[in-house]
C-alpha cells in the first residue's frame, strides 16, 4: 500500500541554525500539506501546496518558514532560523483531490531544537 | 470558545468493552469530519471519513454525526490492547483545505 514517508524520523540542531525537513508523498497526490504538533498539544496546520505554489498558510507559518517540491517526488518544509519552540513533531501529508478529500499522513520529523 | 473540544482522557476500560469518543465543535458549517487514530510518535492514521449526518460503520468502529448538534462520536466494539492509542477527531473549515484537529483522546484498553 502507497504511503507517505519523511526523513530524517529525528533531527537535532541548534537554535539559530537551519534545517529542512524531506517528504515524499504518495506518488499520483498533487496536494501536499505540513502539520505541526508540539508535544502534548493537537496537530495544527502549516501549510498547503499544490501545483507548485502555497495555496493556504496558518499563523504560525511565517517567514522562517518555506515549502518547496525541488523535484517530482520530494517535498520540503525549510525553517530558516531555528527557535527553541519550533521543537516538535512535523508531519506531512498528501491526497489527490485537495479541498474536502482525506488526507494521508506520514510518520513525522521529530525536530529538537537545542 | 475553541473551535474543537474533545475530552484529553485519559480512558481506561477493559478488553471488550464498548468505547465511545466525542468532539464538540463550534463552526456549524464544518461538513466533513474524520477520525484519525494516532500511536505514540507516529502519524495520524485514518479511521472514519462522513460528510453527512447519521452512523457510518466499519468492522468494529462506528461513526455518528449529528449536525444539528454539532458533535461526532466514534464507537469502538470489542476493544482490544492494540485500540490503545490518542484518538483525533477532524473536520474541514468552509472553502479551506486544511483539516482542524482536535487535541485528541487517550485510550488504553487494559487486556
């Protein structure tokens, strides 16, 4: 069965540095989507992509942030300048319709910003 | 008031019992609602997707919406240990595309 997957399943950095966050989403999916979720809180919305461009931004997805396909089967979620409370667990998803159709999760980035 | 309530648990109960879940909301032109289920630092996965009012039934998990309400349930029959995980119910806002999550239920199915 098709699924989404991320790299790395844990990232570790500094705070200030960069770090870039890799899914590959189910392969005929042309909307893709981040989601955040800080440790015991609920998964928010970051951001939606399809056919190359943002379609929807959240709050929270501000200017440290971007999301970029650089080829046909990645997806990738920049944080430029890393904060302490950027650390937690960032999921990407994908589906094929957008709008109303479910959505596919992967396993997560956990991101430990030190 | 938040968009998405749902009772944090955690829920504990015996093998085989009948579980239910909830989730308020407050924006009555959500249409669509799903229910994920999700194990400790994994992803969500989906369980049930409705767009209308009723029950919706598959195998041992059945969904329930009532709009007029404005809230949703999961049944779980005949739970068993591997039902032990953070249940997030979700719904789609009007004219968006992302999904608005619940903070999610914690279950733990005792064997």
């Amino acid at each position: 069965e098709p699924e989404v997957t991320q790299t790395p399943s844990h990232q570790v950095t500094q705070m200030g540095q960069e770090v870039i966050l890799r899914c590959v989403p189910i392969s005929n999916h042309l909307y893709f989507y981040w989601y955040r979720q800080i440790l015991g809180q609920k998964v928010e919305f970051l951001v939606s992509f399809y056919n190359n461009e943002i379609s929807e931004k959240s709050e929270i997805f501000d200017d440290q942030f971007s999301v970029e396909r650089p080829d046909g089967s990645n997806f990738t979620l920049k944080i430029r300048s890393t904060k302490l409370e950027d650390s937690a667990m960032y999921f990407c998803a994908s589906n094929d319709r957008g709008g109303t159709d479910t959505q596919y999760f992967g396993p997560g980035t956990r991101l430990t910003v030190l | 008031q938040k968009e998405v309530e749902q009772d944090p648990g955690p829920l504990s109960v015996p093998e085989g019992a009948i579980v239910s879940l909830n989730c308020t909301y407050s924006n009555s032109a959500f249409q669509y609602f799903m229910w994920y289920r999700q194990y400790s630092r994994k992803g969500p996965e989906l369980l049930m997707y409705t767009y209308s009012s009723g029950n919706k039934e598959d195998g041992r998990f059945t969904a329930q919406v009532d709009k007029s309400s404005k809230y949703i349930s999961l049944f779980i029959r005949d739970s068993q240990p591997s039902d032990s995980a953070t249940y997030l119910c979700a719904m789609i806002p009007p004219r968006g595309q992302n999904f608005v999550f619940g903070p999610g239920t914690r279950l733990s199915v005792l064997p």
